[in-house]
C-alpha cells in the first residue's frame, strides 16, 4: 500500500461510517452533523483523483450552502415549536425494494460504465480549465439551461415568501 | 524532495504559523484597547508591565482560569464542538496565503506558503464557507434566544455578504488568469495592483470582508444592547477564549487575503530593478507582506471605534441592493480593461 491508498481508505471510512451515522442516529441535528463528515470524506475523494475544482465546490456547495440550510430548518422548526424532531422507521418493506433498485441500478452503471483510465503523470495540474473550456463550449445549452432553471427557483421562491404580506 | 521531507517541512510551517498567530492574537487585543483608548482620548491598559505591554498574557491566564460552565439546557457535545470548529476553521485557511517568494534554504527550494494550491482562492471561500457552522452550533446548542437569535443573525449575515465577496474576487481572478494566491500576487507585478486597477472591487471586498468577520460596523451578531453577547453569550472560560482566538484570527485572515488579492501582497513596486541582493530582497518583502496585513489590521480597529452600528434592515439592505450590484458592476469595469485595454 503507497500513501495514496492509505489516504482513500481513510477518506472512505470517513465517508461510510459517517453516512451510517447520518440514517441511524435518532436525532436530526446529529444526522446533519454528521453529513458533514460525508461530504468532506467525498471532498478528500475528490481530491484524490486529481478533481481539484471539484473538491471545493463540494465543500462550497453542499457543506457551506445546502447543509447549512438544512440546518437552519431543523434547527429553528426544532427549536420555536418546543417538539422535539425524532426520527422513526416505516414502511420499511417498499423502501427496501426501492433502495435495492436504486443501488442496483448504480452499481450496474460504476460496472458498465467505460471509465477514463489516466495515468498519474498525465493528469493536468489543474482541472479548472478544461473545466471552464468545456462548460462554454461542449456543455453550452446545459449550462445556460441549468442558469434559467436556478433563476426561476429563485423567483418561485421569492413570491411564494411574499404572498403572506399582502 | 521525498515524502517524508515535504511533511517535516510543513510541519515545521505550520507550527511557526501557529505560534505566530496566537501570539499575534493576543497582542492584537492589547492594541484594539490601545488604539481605541487613543481614538477616545483615554490611556487604555497600561498598568500590567511597561506600558501595559503583559497585559495579554494577564487577559488569558485569566480566561483559562475562569469555571467554565455549561447551561443546564444545552446539547452538551455541540456547545464543546463550536469553539473548536470556529477555531479549526480559522487556522485552516492560513495554509495558501504565500506571505514571500520562493526562497533556498538549506539546499531546499522552500514556498513561504504551507500548501501553494491552484485553487487557493476558492479553497478560502470554501472554508470561510465552514465559519459559518462554528457560529451556528453555538447559538443553537446553547439553548439561550439570544445565543440563538445571534447565531442565526450570524449566519444570514455572512451568507448574504458572501455573494459580493465572491463577486468581487471574480475580478481578480479574471485579471491574474489563476487561482493560486501565488500567481495573483506575481500578477500585481509593480503599480499593477489590483485595488488601483479596480477600486470598486477593492471597497466591496473590504466590505464583504468586515461583514464576514462580524466586525463593527456588522456586528450585528453579538450586539450588546439586543443580544447580551449573540452567539457566544453561554460561554466562559477556555471555550469563550476559543471564539474570540477565532474572532482575531479571521481578522487577520481578512486582512492578509486583502494584502493578497488587492494590495500586491509580498510584492514591492519595481524592487527587482534596485539590484540588492536575493536574501535582502526576500526579506524586504516578507517585511512589506506583514507591513502591509498590519496596516489593514489597524484599519479594521480604526472603523470600529469610528463608525455606528447598522440597523438589520439596512445591513441586508447595504448587502443586496448596494455591494451586490457593485460587485458585478466592477467584473464588468474589469471586462472592459481586459478587452480594451488589453491588460
């Protein structure tokens, strides 16, 4: 085992214990406290494969954006009410089909799926700019799409907090 | 260089970066209540050593010798955590802030930077982005509406002074092509610094940067009139002298990535062309780095003892309708100096 083994078994354990913790603590708080940990074991992942740019706008996205608002959720709702938000299992037949599914699904596309295969010395120092040169020209209509698609939630979000005031 | 070399000599930064910080801290207090006793015509601490000079080694050991309580209504693990993620979060982010050029030291080429990074810049936003967990913990696990409300104030506050920060680096980045800290400083090569080439950047950031750090006139969060203390109201003792370690320590953070990106960090205009020698000339502008962090950091104390609070509203209002805007009209200015300009 070379150093980078022992980092993505350690980035890999950090990612599936703390997603353990995520389903099975009974307090949502500590869930999301411990989602924390799974989207930085995916983080260190990432960077791991030379996805530099990705790393951080994992973290930036999900830990400092997504999470948080999660958290404020949780934590007002949690709070103001006095109720204390526990989490409880049902239905437990139906979800497993549909989480056996779901996870068959993905595993029989990581197998079928023809990975790029680089060596080390060849990966680019930097990903942003092929990134970006692929964003504006490949991936074009998606990304402007995917703009729209964030200003109309935007919007929608918008009116639906001001319909209350008038 | 093997491995085993680059950990040593990392370790060896980031100690040095550790001890330098904390002492740094502790004597920045000691001048906040000097240069605000001179901004109000008082003599401000001058009783414990020459002029007051021990003064913050008296505040921690009384800190650390303070009983450090808990609410009875807290979550007991969180309350612990939030001091140290605030901390965590602090320290982290000084390892891609180069504070000098390359130097050889030893029969080692050595970076005065910890981690030189291609992505630096975003790696600060991303974990500036994590500060706000720190706070929000706290508020929340303290079981306390003040503690709560200043978390949560905290928070909106630092979310939405984000956007202009972020909108503001974009010019810089647009201008130096990279996102290495080290490349942006090589790129403010002589006058071209970035707050001369675009100064309305340069005020939202350094806007966007007082918001962040909670400062005056943004410190909504732990307004005393309103909040008692906001988020920190529950704490004594070492876990209160984690927060305001953190407090300080992001201060200084601000102050550096401003050196950084705005104020040609290490850089003294056209000091290659003197002819002085390599060692004199590393050190000049080590000096010149730390010359110019500390005088932003006195530029924060001096807004703070000069200038009023903010009511809420009209900080969101300043945030969203008037930096924001700003922000995107200097990536414009920026376009066109690329464009036409040629820069």
């Amino acid at each position: 085992m070379n150093y980078y083994d022992i980092l993505f078994y350690l980035f890999a354990i950090i990612t599936l214990v703390s997603a353990g913790f995520v389903v099975t603590t009974r307090n949502v708080i500590y869930s999301a406290f411990f989602l924390l940990f799974t989207f930085f074991g995916v983080a260190g992942i990432y960077v791991l494969l030379a996805a530099d740019f990705l790393a951080v706008v994992q973290i930036m996205v999900y830990v400092g954006g997504i999470l948080i608002l999660l958290l404020f959720g949780v934590m007002l709702t949690n709070k103001i009410t006095n109720v204390d938000i526990r989490t409880g299992t049902s239905n437990l037949l139906p979800a497993s089909i549909a989480i056996g599914l779901l996870m068959g699904a993905l595993v029989s596309a990581m197998i079928y799926t023809g990975w790029k295969v680089q060596p080390a010395s060849e990966i680019p120092d930097t990903s942003i700019k092929n990134l970006g040169a692929l964003l504006i020209t490949d991936y074009l209509l998606i990304f402007e799409l995917l703009g729209i698609l964030l200003l109309i939630a935007l919007i929608g979000a918008a009116s639906i907090a001001r319909r209350d005031k008038e | 260089m093997s491995i085993w070399e680059v950990i040593i000599i990392s370790l060896i930064k980031i100690l040095l970066i550790v001890v330098l910080m904390l002492l740094t801290v502790a004597y920045l207090v000691y001048f906040e209540r000097k240069i605000s006793a001179w901004i109000q015509n008082r003599k401000g601490p001058n009783r414990v050593g020459w002029h007051g000079l021990l003064q913050p080694f008296a505040d921690v050991f009384k800190l650390l010798l303070k009983e450090d309580i808990v609410p009875e209504k807290a979550n007991k693990a969180l309350h612990t955590l939030a001091p140290f993620i605030a901390l965590f979060v602090a320290f982290a982010t000084y390892a891609v802030i180069p504070i000098g050029p390359t130097i050889e030291l030893f029969g080692y080429k050595i970076n005065l930077v910890v981690a030189d990074v291609n992505i630096g810049v975003l790696y600060v936003l991303a974990l500036t982005s994590l500060g706000v967990y720190g706070i929000t913990f706290a508020g929340w696990s303290s079981g306390s509406k003040y503690s709560l409300l200043g978390g949560v104030r905290s928070s909106a506050q630092m979310i939405s002074y984000e956007v202009s920060m972020g909108f503001s680096i974009a010019g810089v980045l647009l201008l130096s092509q990279s996102l290495s800290p080290t490349k942006i400083v090589e790129a403010q090569y002589g006058w071209m610094w970035n707050a001369i080439l675009q100064p309305i950047g340069f005020i939202t950031f350094v806007v966007s940067a007082f918001a962040e750090t909670n400062r005056l006139p943004f410190d909504l969060p732990e307004a005393e009139p309103e909040l008692v203390g906001g988020y920190h109201t529950e704490y004594s003792s070492f876990k209160f002298a984690g927060f305001f370690l953190a407090e300080y320590a992001n201060m200084i953070i601000a102050s550096m990535m401003i050196t950084t990106l705005y104020l040609g960090g290490y850089q003294i205009p056209y000091i290659d062309k003197l002819g002085l020698n390599q060692t004199l000339t590393v050190l000049l502008q080590v000096g010149a780095f730390l010359f110019k962090t500390a005088f932003m950091l006195f530029f924060f104390m001096w807004v703070r003892w000069s200038i009023p609070r903010f009511r809420y509203d009209q900080l969101m209002n300043l945030g969203w309708k008037v930096m924001f805007p700003l922000s995107l009209l200097n990536i414009v200015w920026v376009a066109v100096l690329i464009m036409v300009f040629r820069l």
